[in-house]
C-alpha cells in the first residue's frame, strides 16, 4: 500500500523523465511508469480498507476452523493447537499496541484529531468492569492448570497469563487512544488495527463455543435422566487427579464468568472497528462540541418498574434452575414461568417503546444524518443481532402451530415468541429514533417558559423595530449575537447577547432552575426502565434460565441437531443484542 505522501515520489522516479537511445525500451518504460503512477495514485485508501478487511476476515476463518475441528473432538487437532494459534494472535497485537503508544508518546506535541463520538467514558467504565471479571477468569485457568499440570499441555498455562496481560494493555489502550484519529502510516495502522478486531472476534466466538458446549452437555445430561438414550456426552476433565483441592471450584466457576468475558470481547472489537473506520477521516469540527450533562430530575417511575423487573428477574432465575432437576411436572410448571414472566416483561418493554416512538414523532424534529460511524454502527448492530432472536422465535412459532403434543406452556410459548418479535422491532426503532435525532442546543427548549429578558447596554431601547425585514436577532438570537456586536461600530449601539433563563440571577443570589420538559422526563425514565429491562433479559439466559432447550416443542419439529445448532447460533446473538441495547439506550438516556 501506498501513504498518501508517497504518490509523488513514485511519479517521480528516474522511469517518469528518462531518456533512451532506443526507442522501443523509452517506450516501455513510459507505458510501464505510466501504469505505475496510475495504480498507485487512484485508489489508495480503499485498497487498504480492502486488504486489511480481508486479511482479517481470513485470520477469523482460519480460527473458525480449528474451532471446528475441536468441537468434533478428533485425534488431530486439538484444544492446544487453537490456543497456541490465538496466543501468537494476542502477542502481535501486544507489540502493535505498545508500539502505537510509543509512537504518540513521542509525537505528544503534535495534536492529534480524537472522535468525540466514538465511545463515553460510561463505556470504557463499563468495559473496565468486564475486564475485571475477565481477569478473575483468568486467574481460574491459572488455578486450574496448576491443578493438573502434570497431564495436559503448558499452554493451558501460558494462555491465560498472556491473555491477562492482553486484557490489561487493551483496557488502557481504550481509555486513551481508542478516540484518536490516525492521519499518519495509515496502511501499517489498519492492519493493526483490524488485527485487533479480527483477534477479540475470535475470541469472543471461543467463548461462545465453549460456553454452548457446556449448556449441550447439560441439557443431554437431562435428557440420558429422562431415559432418552443414543447422546454422546463429552467429558472435558483431564485424565489424572488434581494435586489441589480446588479444581472442581474452578472448572464449575469458569462457566459463570464466560458471559462477561463473551460481552466484553465483542464489545471492545465494535469499538476498535470504529477506530479502523476512522483512519484517514476527516472530523467535521462542528459536530465534537462538548456534551452538556444531563439531567435526573423526574426520574421516579422507570427506575422504580425497572428495579422491580430486575428483582423478579433474579426470582425467576433461582426458581427455573432449581425445579429443572426434579420432576416433569416440576420443570414443565417452571417454563411455564418463564413464559408468563417474559410475557408480561415484552408487554411493557413494548409500550414503552412505542410511547417513545410518538413523543418523537409528535416534535417533527429533523434526523441528523452527518457522517458517523459509531452510530452507523450501533444500527447495523441491533439489526444484525436481532435477526438470531427474530429466528429462534419465528422457529418456535412454527413448532408450536405444527406440534402433535399439546404441553401447558404450549400457547405461551406462541405469544412470548411474538411479543419477542413485536418488542425488538419497536425498540430498534426507538433506539435509532433517538439516536439520529437533531441535538437542539439552545436552552430554550420548553414552548411554555416565558422568553429570555433582553439586557443591552449603552442605549434604553430594545432590538430595532420590525421594519417589514425578518428580525434574526428576535428568531435566533444565540447566531445573531455575533452579527450585531460586529455591527457595533457602524450603528454606534452596543448589543449584548440575551442571558439565558438558567442564567438570570434572582435579588437574593440564587439562579432559576428551570423544570425538565415533561416529555424529557417521561423520555428519561423510559429509558432507564428499558435498560434495565434489557439487563434483566439478558441474565437468564447468560446464566442457564434457557426454556429453548427444555420445552421440547422446536425439538419435537425440527429435531435435536437442527435446533441446537439453530440455538448455538440465535442465543449468542441475542446475549449480545441485549447487553448492546443496554449501551444504546444509556446513550439515548444521556442526549435527551
């Protein structure tokens, strides 16, 4: 790949201007310099979109078949050989990181463009917090390998150390450089960029298959209970004795810490995909104003349907994992549980949503559609991540409508799949309702506050009369103050800009603090009851409360591979839409 200050250099080589005695060879070169300079000079920055993205597009394909090899557990390829392929992954993003800080340690005098929109320090706080777990995980492996490190490979040792020194440059790659917008060695930063993308994928897909194999082993477990014969259930523990006591601690604990490390991983490769679209950009200056900081009067109602859906949350978790050991009956009544709590949780997610949708649409407000990529890319991400609910759902209303059997949670299993449906289709529209929505930025935002009282000096009077010419000064008063104090000198008067009712002092000192507009606060809290409504959906299924496997419908219709292999794909991405929804509806909470 060619940088851009390169191109002329390349023109203007010896080849371009030479002479010859012999025509022919002039010729040649002039046609071959030629094509050169063409090749070079048309398309330099998508070439390397291009070639990056397909570089790493094959590094995830290549980890995506040793992942397959491993999940038919053959003599050949084994748990070793992925995890030595995805150390040297980890280890070249390692150097490519410490070598891009001290490339901008170095240049710390020259200023740097940064996308104020690429993340909030929310996220990156957000993110720290599953790095942590991700570390505590970690420090398991390290556990459980000391335990049986007499019989299984050192790399299940050297993984996790260098895995955590991985998590700890990235978290601090993240807090101070992932807004920066490279201008310089552009080609050699989106390889290294999108390599880091690419690796947190494969990753995040490790954890997705290990995690799916254990919730399969599992529920095969239930089943060879129930008397159904032919599964093939794999054991995973090394064939020798633990040398601690603790191992059985561990190797049961990794399974509930996988969720945060799956959500952080994906969420760090959305973020460093921004970075990569930023290469080269150039930041429209008018949109990096500073955010003003938001406002919790009025939230009453959402937080309080909000905690109270978190706390049912975690009572029906406790429930369903309990009763699902123990008779039918038992487990049929706790999936009949679980329906009826989505249900009633998927009706007032879907109002909400939908009382959002008309407050917007009742402001006839413009949508904002500047260039930005990291809200392109949370819309391209609630669609892509919806379509794995949207066809578990759509697969179980079929089984449903098709099956033979008629258990008691048969017609609630119908309408949760369609509440699902409905709900993510009015909360995606929601989301990106609110996110494309033009910022107003003055503060005169409430038609029914008295307007602003206008100070001027020098003269009495007010603004000029209406003179048959529209008053800019009258319609937009923040964009005329400029005008008129730069039309000071010619009219003799002196204007000064109107003071904002925030700002107007009272006689005893204290400022007029101006009441939320209802629409604002009823906006507000419903988005914090949405956020912790996602929160909440997204803890059962993280945490084994999955009815799909148990409820024996879809199976009963499609049969056990298809339909497993249909939830190993669908529950992943619906983890993920869940805990992405809980971003974007943050981010929505904040700009209203």
């Amino acid at each position: 790949m060619v940088e851009h200050n390169g191109l002329d250099i390349m023109c203007s080589n010896k080849y371009c201007h030479s002479s010859s005695s012999s025509s022919s060879s002039e010729h040649d070169k002039k046609i071959f310099s030629k094509l050169k300079c063409n090749l070079s000079r048309d398309y330099p920055k998508k070439n390397a979109e291009i070639v990056s993205g397909q570089y790493g597009t094959n590094v995830l394909l290549v980890g995506a078949a040793l992942m397959l090899a491993i999940a038919h557990h053959g003599p050949t390829v084994k748990e070793d050989h992925f995890l030595s392929f995805v150390t040297c992954l980890i280890i070249v993003q390692l150097f490519w990181m410490i070598w891009y800080i001290l490339v901008r340690h170095r240049r710390k005098d020259a200023r740097t463009e940064r996308d104020v929109h690429a993340t909030s320090c929310w996220i990156r706080g957000g993110l720290t917090l599953l790095a942590l777990l991700s570390l505590i995980m970690d420090a398991f492996r390290i556990g459980y390998y000391v335990g049986y490190h007499s019989c299984v490979s050192a790399v299940l040792g050297v993984y996790p150390v260098i895995h955590a020194t991985h998590t700890v440059a990235q978290v601090h790659f993240l807090w101070f450089h992932i807004k920066d917008v490279i201008k310089s060695l552009e080609t050699f930063e989106r390889f290294g960029v999108i390599h880091a993308v690419f690796t947190n994928l494969l990753l995040w897909c490790n954890g997705v298959m290990s995690e799916a194999q254990h919730f399969l082993n599992n529920h095969m477990r239930r089943l060879s209970a129930l008397g159904y014969a032919n599964l093939t259930i794999v054991h995973a523990e090394p064939q020798c004795n633990c040398t601690t006591s603790t191992c059985s601690m561990f190797s049961s604990s990794l399974y509930y810490l996988y969720p945060f490390n799956i959500e952080y991983h994906i969420f760090v490769a959305a973020t460093l995909f921004v970075m990569w679209k930023n290469i080269g950009r150039t930041i429209d200056l008018s949109s990096t104003r500073k955010r003003v900081a938001t406002k919790t009067q009025g939230l009453t109602l959402g937080p309080i349907l909000g905690l109270l859906a978190l706390a049912s949350t975690i009572g029906v978790l406790v429930v369903y994992i309990t009763h699902m050991e123990e008779s039918v009956q038992t487990r049929q009544s706790a999936i009949s549980m679980f329906y009826i709590y989505g249900i009633v949780m998927l009706v007032f997610m879907s109002i909400g949503g939908a009382v959002g949708l008309l407050i917007y649409r009742a402001d006839y407000l413009a949508l904002d559609t500047t260039k930005n990529p990291s809200r392109q890319l949370d819309t391209k991400l609630l669609f892509g991540s919806s379509v794995g609910s949207w066809l578990m759902s759509w697969c179980s209303i079929v089984a449903v409508l098709g099956a033979e059997s008629s258990p008691p949670y048969r017609w609630t299993n119908l309408i949760y799949s369609l509440l699902t449906v409905l709900e993510k289709y009015t909360q995606n529209l929601f989301i990106i309702e609110s996110l494309y929505r033009q910022q107003v930025h003055t503060e005169r935002d409430d038609p029914e506050l008295l307007p602003a009282p206008e100070i001027f000096s020098v003269t009495s009077s007010l603004a000029p009369p209406y003179t048959g010419i529209i008053n800019r000064a009258y319609d937009t008063p923040d964009r005329a103050c400029v005008a008129m104090e730069n039309e000071q000198g010619e009219s003799g008067q002196v204007y000064k800009c109107p003071i904002k009712p925030s700002e107007v002092s009272l006689p005893g000192g204290n400022k007029v603090v101006r009441p939320l507009n209802v629409k604002k606060q009823v906006l507000k809290n419903i988005s914090i009851f949405l956020v912790m409504c996602n929160i909440s959906l997204w803890i059962l299924p993280a945490f084994g409360c999955r009815p799909q496997y148990d409820n024996g419908l879809e199976q009963e219709t499609f049969g056990f591979s298809i339909w497993t292999t249909v939830l190993n794909f669908a529950i992943p991405l619906n983890l993920f839409y869940r805990m992405h929804a809980v971003s974007s509806l943050f981010e929505v909470f904040c700009q209203v």
